[in-house]
C-alpha cells in the first residue's frame, strides 16, 4: 500500500519479552519456488525485489529474532517437505505458502500434511483454511452466530443464474473461492439482470470458479486482523481511503486497487487507522472479529474484512486466514500500531504455532 514507506510507530513500543532470553529455534520457511529470496539480494531490481518482499522480510526477521533458518521452495511436490522435516528436525515450520500445484485450494493440503508429519507450523490449521476460504460457508457459519452479513446466493459453474426475489440490485459478483480481489472491478457491481448473467458468467469463464452474488454494501471498508489461538488480540480497525474517487462511483477494492501502485499512487489509495467510527462501532469490531475467528476454527492470525454501511450498521465480508505478513503490509501496520515491532510479530507468530 502507499503507505508502505513510513516507520512503523511500534518499532519503539514496548516488546515485554525481550527481557527473557528466547530459546533459539531452528526454523524451517516453506515458500513458493519461484519467491525463494537469494542469499544476497543487492542484485535485484525494485520490481524483482518486491516480489519476494515477504519471504525475504521474514527471513530477516527471524535471522534479527536470533533463529536458525533454512529456505524451501516447493512447487508441486510433498516429498521434499518431507524430506527436510525429518532430516533436518526444524522446531517449527514457518509457513508461506498460499498455493500448491498451482491450486489457491490446496493450501489446506500442505498444513494437513505437516500435521500428519507431526511438525508445528505457523498460522492457520485445515479447518480454518477450509471454513474461511469458501465466502458462502464462512456466511452460513457466521448467520449462525447473528453476525450480520450481505444477502448473498452462489451461482455453481454450469448452472444458470436465479435470482431470489427477496434480494434487491445493486448486487457484487465475486469468485466464491478466490482470493486478492480476483475477477474484482467495477464491473463486478450489477445493477440488472444482464449485467448479473454477463458477470457470472465471466466469473465461470474467466476466472474459472462458483460465484458468489452479494447484496452491494455502499459505505466504508474495514479491516481488523487478529491474532492468538485462544486468547485472542483484535488489532486496531483500519480502513481503506481512496481520495479520487471518480463523481458517483463506489469504494470496492478493485484488482487494479489492490495491486497497481501506479493506480494506488493516481487515486491516492491507502489504508490508515479508522478514524471517527460511529459510537459503539470500535467495541464491536473488536468483539465481533474475535467471535468470527472462533467460529472459523482460525488459529495463529487473520484478517477479517467489513463493509460499515451509511446507517451505520456492520456488515462481514470475508475472514482472511493467513494474510500478508510483509512488514509494509496491513497486518504488520496494525500490529505496529497496537505497540507490536516486526520482529515482535513475527516471535508471536512462532510462539502460537509451537504452543497449539
Ligand atoms: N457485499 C459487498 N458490498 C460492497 N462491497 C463489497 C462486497 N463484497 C465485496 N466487496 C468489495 O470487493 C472487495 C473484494 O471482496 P472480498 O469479499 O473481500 O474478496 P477478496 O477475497 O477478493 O478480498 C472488498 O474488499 C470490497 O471492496
Ligand atoms: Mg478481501
């Protein structure tokens, strides 16, 4: 995000804990192939170097935190986690995997595995991978608990769309599965039957999963990550603020949104602490996430997504196990802003995954 360059204020904050001697650990950090960092990276270009931004921001971390660390990349195979777990005998697997085979759906796979090898890892069990992932079935769960969330209905592939009559245009259109705003622009906000069946399909077509078909929430976007097994911290709320948005369009967060720093840079896009919240809207953000996180089965730490609407009410959009951990990236921003450095984090992180 473009606020990426600024200090993170917790760099100075209190870190309780350095004071007791951490056990050093030996590391194992399971990547993508493709993102594995060089051991020298003065080499890259910017645009290289982002890339393995996170891997190599952890790396550096965890080198900072005083751990052993080891490099693996994996593309398609398991015996060579297998392989470095038992031969090398690391205390925990810092797991950076977002994908397997290519496939966002198999990440659950790889840390089903590493429970079957016996090895603690980081971040978010199989269930909550599981729960969280599916948009309809994280709703479901939560409709369960009264969390209030968008009317939605789901368009399998191969199927035609129906609409429900008690749910009213303007709708979204998102991929049921996918993740980083994928198939997300302003298209993706229908206000007709046409444009709804040109959009499903595209979503069928292009993108290649179910659709998920949402009442449009206008209003303001929220996001709240939190972190624990058990005992849970909810980060401050922060929201996306795009300053040049054209007369009469709506706040989404697009693919161009999220990922373009160009587009960023145009529209002034950033994500900064949420200011001036409605009276009893921060209390409940922080017990409404924490309750969501349970529910989801999710463990280590996640980010759950909201939109709060014009009168004032919360809606959920998505919980989002595993984010980003780069140390310019929202969740080290919120954590830096709840008095928690990089290096705290990324120390609290391991010490959820050897304690589950
Ligand atoms: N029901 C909705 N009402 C308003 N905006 C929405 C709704 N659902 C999604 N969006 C917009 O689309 C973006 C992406 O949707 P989201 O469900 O968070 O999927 P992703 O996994 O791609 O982040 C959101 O950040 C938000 O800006
Ligand atoms: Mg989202």
């Amino acid at each position: 995000m473009t606020d990426a360059k600024k200090k993170s204020a917790g760099d100075k904050g209190p870190d309780r804990r350095k004071k007791t001697r951490r056990k050093k650990l030996r590391v194992l950090v399971l990547m993508h192939e493709d993102l594995v960092p060089p051991d020298d990276v003065s080499g890259l270009s910017e645009s290289e170097f982002h890339r393995i931004k996170t891997e190599s921001d952890i790396l550096g971390a965890l080198e900072k935190l005083g751990h052993e660390t080891r490099k693996l990349g994996v593309r398609d195979a398991v015996l060579p986690i297998r392989h470095a777990v038992e031969e090398w005998e690391p205390d925990i697997v810092f797991n950076l995997l977002d994908e397997f085979q290519g496939e966002a759906i198999y990440d659950q796979h790889v840390v089903a595995f590493l429970e079957l090898l016996r090895v603690p890892y980081t971040g978010n069990n199989p269930r909550g991978l599981v729960l969280a992932r599916d948009k309809a079935l994280s709703k479901k769960v939560a409709m369960y608990h009264r969390i209030q969330v968008p009317r939605f209905f789901t368009v399998r592939r191969n199927h035609r769309v129906r609409k429900p009559k008690r749910i009213d245009f303007p709708l979204i259109v998102k991929s049921l599965v996918e993740e980083a705003s994928m198939g997300i622009s302003k298209a993706s906000i229908v206000r007709d039957q046409d444009a709804l069946e040109t959009r499903v399909e595209f979503m069928h077509e292009r993108i290649g999963t179910d659709a998920i078909v949402e009442q449009f929430i206008p209003g303001r976007e929220i996001y709240v990550g939190v972190l624990g097994n058990e005992r849970l911290i909810a980060l401050p709320p922060r929201e996306l603020i795009v300053d040049e948005l054209e007369p009469g369009e709506d706040l989404i967060a697009t693919e161009s949104l999220k990922h373009n720093v160009h587009y960023q840079e145009r529209h002034g896009v950033r994500i900064q602490g949420a200011k001036n919240l409605p009276d009893g809207i921060a209390a409940a953000l922080e017990r409404v996430s924490k309750r969501i996180y349970r529910m989801l089965s999710l463990e280590g730490y996640a980010r759950i997504d909201y939109r709060l609407s014009e009168d004032g009410k919360l809606y959920f959009l998505e919980a989002n196990p595993n984010p980003e951990l780069a140390n310019y990236e929202e969740l080290a921003h919120a954590a830096a802003k709840a008095g928690i450095s990089y290096e705290n984090l990324i120390q609290r992180i391991l010490s959820l995954g050897l304690r589950r």
